[in-house]
C-alpha cells in the first residue's frame, strides 16, 4: 500500500489499514532525499594541503517504497573512470517514484588521485582498494576508506566499480571473499546477477573493499569493467546494464532478470618478458588458449625476432598491457584458468 504522507525521521511508524508505511528521509553526507525524491551533495573526510576542506560527490536515490539498500561506489582507484562513467549515465536514468528501497553512491572514493589522473592516492602514495576498512584517524586513504566502509556497512549489497587501470582487459566481474567464505554464494550469485559474462573466483588481497565487506555481512563484487586511458563506452554500458540487471533481480524494480550462465575463472597465470623489444600478440583479448600454445612475441625496433613466450596452461587471455614496448622482466598479460560455466 502506498500512502500519501512521509513520517519524520526517528518517529514510529503509523498503521494505515493494517499495513505500516515507513517512508524516512535518507541523508548521506550533505545529501539529504525525502521518499521519491534524489540529492546530490558531499561527504567531507578532511582538508587538502592548503586547509580547505574536501568532500566526496555523493548522491542518494530514495525510493518512494521501502526497500533494500545498495550501495555502490567508483574510482577508488584514481585513474579507473569507467564506473565514474557508469555513474553519470546511471543516475539521470533512476527514477525514485518507481524505486523501492534506497541506493546510495559515492561517484568519486580516491579524490586526490583522481584529481591529478593517477592510480594512487598521492597523499600517502597509497593503493585505495588496499586501504579498508579503514581508520578514523589514519593515513588519507584509511579515513576515506573508513567513511565509505561505514556508507557500505548500511546497504544490503554493495558494488565497487574498478576497471584494469590503463591495461587492456575483458570485461568481468570479482568475486574476492574466496570460496569458503559464508557469504561467498551470494557473492557469487550477485556477480552472476550483474552478468558480464565472465567472473572471476578468488581471494583478494587484503584491504579491499570485496574482502572487507563480506566479513561484515554484506554482499559485495567488484565490476572490473575493462581497460582504458579515459572512457570506453562498451565497458561503461554493461556497467549501467549490470546495475539495472542488480536492481530489477533485488526487488528494486519492478520486472524480473534470468541471469545467464556465466564464463568463471578461478586463477590467473602472469606473463613477463624475458627481455626488452616490442611485444606482437598471437591470440585476441578474451580467446581461450591452450598450453603451448603462442602468446607473444617480442621483437626487436626492426622486427628481428628475439623471443617466444607459450601458454603454460589452458584458459582465457584476460588482461595485457597496452603499450608494445617492454624492459627485461616487465609485465605483459595474464592468462585466466580454471575455468568452468556457471
């Protein structure tokens, strides 16, 4: 039942023909939305060098129905911007009078890094995604991962949108709680629900975001949503597509989603050169190999060849670098295993 009055914060529900309404003003930061309504506003962390106070673009949907709760966020590494882009064409899509539940947003998390187009944070030259859940009185990115944390400890599921940095890499999502974790299904069910077509399975390091929130109880992945200097439109709409995917899934929205077998990966195979020249990739981003079979070659500036390098597994070419040069020793592509559908 819908009803036609919105009760102040902190007061008790009032039951209208057996059925109870809560309809509540939600804030985060200084956006502030009433039930139907969007805000836009920003959620201070602390000053930059010259003393003026910095605050993350933050964003609140309220749904004129009550609801779960998602929380979604992009760019905590700065210079991974297609789920900023997400995010710019995701919200003027939202309408909050067709919306049950709430979705809040942080557009921007590494907000010196993105300042300056980098990756880390250059306060304390800091990896975000290393960085939660956080501390109050920490470096730079441990109070900024500490505030999005506590935004993310309110939702129901979480979203963390990430891309390969500038490498070239096949869009995906990440599943990082590791396979014996209690949450680690719905994880994974919520990876399949967003349905890029590939997942990737396994553990991540400590510090992210996809790790921290799991042991707190809430659902969460991370879109890796391809590589590029800039924008990539392709990447940037499966990340809008996914999240409409989420929301209508959840009871967001009304309608319903079948999520689609998915391509799953549950390792990775790193390749380096052996030494210095230009690389000349043998298989396509996103081709299945098979062991020894040829994966680069490194040539020198007049197109001698120097080297071979051959799978020594089967699986995907999920992720290489973007510039053909390379130094003795340095990374060109990563090959996914064990893969199965699911």
């Amino acid at each position: 039942m819908r009803c036609g009055w919105r009760r102040p914060v902190n007061t008790e529900p009032i039951k209208v023909s057996g059925s109870v309404c809560w309809h509540m003003t939600t804030t985060l930061g200084t956006a502030s939305a009433d039930p139907g309504e969007i805000d836009t506003g920003r959620l201070e962390v602390g000053e930059t060098r010259d003393g003026s106070p910095f605050g993350l673009p933050v964003a609140v949907i309220n749904g004129e129905r009550s609801g779960k709760t998602l929380y979604i966020q992009a760019a905590s590494d700065g210079d991974e911007l297609n789920g900023v882009g997400v995010v710019q064409r995701l919200v003027p899509q939202l309408d909050p009078t067709e919306l049950a539940g709430t979705i809040l947003i942080v557009g921007i998390v590494n907000y010196h890094a993105f300042q300056v187009a980098q990756h880390r944070n250059p306060i304390d030259d800091t990896k975000m995604n290393r960085a939660y859940p956080g501390t109050e009185t920490g470096t730079s990115s441990e109070r900024i991962a500490h505030v999005t944390f506590e935004t993310a400890m309110r939702a129901d599921l979480v979203l963390d949108l990430h891309q390969g940095s500038t490498s070239r890499m096949i869009d995906e999502v990440r599943v990082r709680c590791g396979k014996r974790h209690r949450l680690h299904s719905s994880c994974l069910e919520l990876a399949k629900v967003f349905g890029c077509g590939y997942i990737l399975d396994q553990k991540g390091p400590e510090g992210q975001l996809a790790r921290a929130a799991p042991d707190e109880g809430v659902p969460t992945v991370d879109p890796e949503l391809g590589g590029a200097v800039g924008w990539d439109e392709t990447s940037i709409q499966k990340g809008v597509e996914g999240i409409f995917n989420v929301l209508t899934y959840y009871d967001f929205l009304e309608g319903s989603v079948d999520p689609s077998p998915q391509t799953r990966a549950r390792g990775f195979e790193q390749y380096g050169a052996s030494c210095g020249g230009l690389i000349s990739f043998q298989v396509e981003l996103g081709e299945r190999v098979q062991r020894g079979e040829t994966l680069f070659e490194v040539t020198t500036p007049f197109g001698e060849p120097k080297t071979t390098v051959s799978a020594d597994s089967d699986g995907i070419l999920w992720r290489t670098r973007r510039l053909p040069q390379v130094a003795t020793g340095e990374y060109v592509c990563s090959v996914a295993t064990d893969i199965d559908e699911h």
